[in-house]
C-alpha cells in the first residue's frame, strides 16, 4: 500500500509550529481488529494532534440517508468527518459516530472531528460543531464557553478535534434559528473583527473543550495579521481546491507557515448534465480512468492528497464511499500528475458574493465575466498533455455532488 505523499518535507528536530509534520500511516489497522480496512494516512498538525489526510464530507446529506453514509463511512475506514450546522444534519452525524464507539468499531480517539463557526456558507467539514454567536457578536469568551459546552452536550462528546472559524466576515445576530438574516434583500453583516473572534477561540483550547483551532475561506494577507495578532497560529485553513483551481500561492504560504490545507469542494462540484468541470468529463481523464483502472474521482482524490492537500469528498452511495478512501495503493505517474496541474485556471466555484462589499471580503472581486465560460466547449486538450488546456472533473452523481 502506498503512503500519502509527504504534505512538506520535515525533520524530526524541526519545530512543528513552523512545518506540518508528517506520519505515514498507510498500513494502519482498525483499532477493534475485527478485519482487515484501509485507513487514510495522517499528518500531525502544528498543534502536535494527528489528522487524516482524507475525510468525509456530509454537506446536503440529510435524515436516514445521512446516518447510514456515516455509519457505511465509519465501516468502511473513514475516521476524519466534516459536516457544520447549516447542513442541519449534526444530530444523525453525531448519533451514528456514537452509535460506532458503542458498537467497538472505532474509538472517539480514532475519530477526527471538526467543525466551523459561522453561519455564511457551510461546506465539507468533519464534525459539526455551532457557535452562532461567537461568529456573529463581538465574542464574550464567558459566552463562547457557554455555547460551546452546550454544543458539545449535544453531541455528546467532551471535546471537538478542530475548530474552525468558517469565513471572516461576520452576519448580525438575530435569533439560532435565522442562519441569513435578510433585510431588503440585503444580507446584515457586522463589523465584528475576525481577530476578536480568534482570541475567543483560542480561549476554548485553554479551557480543553478544542484541540486545534483553524480558519475556512481566508486569504494571505488574513492569516498573516491573524499570527501577528494572537499569541498561536491556525493549524489549518480550509478552502476551495480542485484541478484548475489549485491556488498554488495561498498553499504554499501555509506549507511554509505550518498550516494544512483543507480541500472542500474537489472534485469541481461535477455536473453529468452540462459536463462541468470540463477536465472531469474529457477525454484525456477517460484515458487516466482506464489506465489506472480506477474513477475519476479516485484519480483526482489521489492527486490532491499527493499535491499536499486534505480532500473531504461527500458521498452517500456505499460504493462510492469506499471508492474514495481507496486511493492509497496507487499512484499517478508524473506525467499524469504533470498534466492535471497543467490544467488552464479557472475561477471559483464559491464566491459569496452577497457580502463582496465588505472589507473583510477574502477573495477577488472581479465578477464581470461570464462564471463558466468554457462549460460549452466544443474542443478540449488530452489530460495527458503536459501543457492540457481547460478539463474539469465529474463524477458519479451522488459522489459528484461536493461542496
């Protein structure tokens, strides 16, 4: 079985809060011992906790058809889940994790949960874990503890893996239940600074209630006065990647400052009826598809883990469950990885473009072109080129459907 490739080179003397360290944990066994299942390999975080370089996503995942995709997940190997309170499915994720410890078939230290605070936009994320008003007030750390104790309550556990805060611009807070309060069709934002926000958070691990704390959807120049301003450093930022929309800079800055990366959204959101992304669906990945003997998704998953990245997939269909964890016995030639990170840039899938005109905004605001402007293309370049052209990934329809 083939270990995840290193996320960084890293030595045993170097200070972890500068490096992501790596664990290569490919030949790992399940902790109940009763088979024989592949796990995804780790990373050890800056905070010093390990963390599996793929997980599972819950996002649109609802009621029944929720509790079994985890239970199918826990089964199958899965031990890093992503889910957040506005998917509205924490209580089936949380009852069917339970429901595995009782059974034996994973202990809660096995298990990798994460979560994050805000109510903007809510993508793959491990565990589910709500602080409205941490995200949406000025952060009374009385408060913030008060509603942390209460969540975990909920989820009967005494502790969440990772913390994450979900965006960096913060909506006004009327009531739990309002999760976009409107007014004139016009989303109220406040001017809550993120670095309040942070301090509360970093607050929670002192008080043992979080492990690690991180952030989802900052940019650079975010992240840097976020470790010039607080006394620890995010252990992971999660953002939107995928072939073609890799974000190369923004990687590398956290590769050099010690911060994973979290992937939502990559495989491109594929879409089987207007074929988009391209790359998913031409005919260059066909090939890499018959090749390796493997699905797109599994080719772009192992892809991702090799460029130094943590996918978190969602799928509810028990073969694509499987499909996706079992990426670690294989490997792309650097040809083929050669030509899937050649793949022409295309622009983000998740913009939230309703709070554009805040200050904290993250990303760029040149919204004037057309969003899918290759989604018709006629003629697209062979994956297996080493300069290939605009190609987008799709996979099967339940497994496609990522944030």
């Amino acid at each position: 079985m083939i270990s995840a490739q290193c996320l960084t080179s890293c030595d045993d003397e170097e200070d972890e809060n500068s490096r992501v360290a790596v664990i290569l944990g490919g030949d790992q066994r399940p902790p109940c011992g009763a088979k024989n299942i592949l796990m995804a390999p780790k990373i050890k975080l800056s905070s010093g906790y390990e963390m599996p370089v793929l997980g599972f996503g819950t996002y649109k995942l609802r009621g029944y058809q929720c509790t079994t995709a985890v239970h199918c997940a826990v089964e199958t190997g899965f031990r890093h889940f992503d889910t957040a309170y506005y998917y509205e499915n924490e209580k089936e994720v949380g009852e069917a994790l339970r429901t595995q410890i009782k059974m034996g078939n994973v202990s809660r230290e096995n298990i990798f949960l994460t979560t994050k605070v805000s109510n903007l936009f809510i993508e793959n994320l491990f565990i589910f874990f709500f602080i409205l008003k941490l995200w949406n007030t000025h952060p009374d750390p009385r408060d913030v503890q008060r509603v942390c104790q209460q969540q975990l309550d909920l989820l009967g556990f005494n502790y969440i893996d990772l913390y994450l805060m979900h965006f960096p611009v913060g909506y006004k807070h009327l009531c739990d239940e309002i999760l976009k309060p409107m007014s004139d069709d016009k989303l109220q934002t406040t001017d809550v600074d993120y670095i309040d926000t942070w301090r509360a958070m970093e607050d929670l691990v002192k008080l043992g209630l979080v492990r690690s704390i991180g952030l989802s959807n900052f940019n650079m120049e975010q992240m840097q006065r976020i470790i010039q301003c607080s006394s620890s450093k995010p252990v992971v930022n999660q953002v939107e990647i995928w072939p073609g929309f890799l974000q190369k800079d923004l990687v590398d800055y956290c590769r050099y400052n010690g911060i994973a990366v979290t992937a939502y959204s990559p495989l491109g959101q594929p879409n089987r009826e207007d074929h988009s992304p391209i790359y998913f669906f031409s005919e260059g990945m066909k090939r890499l598809v018959k090749k390796y003997k493997r699905s797109a998704s599994q080719i772009v998953l192992r892809y991702l883990v090799d460029y130094g990245v943590i996918p978190i997939p969602k799928a509810a269909n028990p073969l694509h469950i499987k499909e996706n964890l079992n990426i670690f016995d294989f490997k792309l030639e650097e040809a083929d990885s050669r030509a899937l990170r050649g793949i022409k840039p295309k622009k983000r899938i998740v913009k939230y473009e309703m709070v554009k005109d805040h200050p904290f905004y993250p990303f760029e605001r040149d919204v004037d072109e057309d969003d899918q402007p290759d989604i018709k293309s006629i003629v697209e370049p062979e994956i297996t080129n080493p300069q290939p052209e605009d190609e987008e990934e799709k996979e099967e329809d339940t497994n496609m459907n990522d944030e």
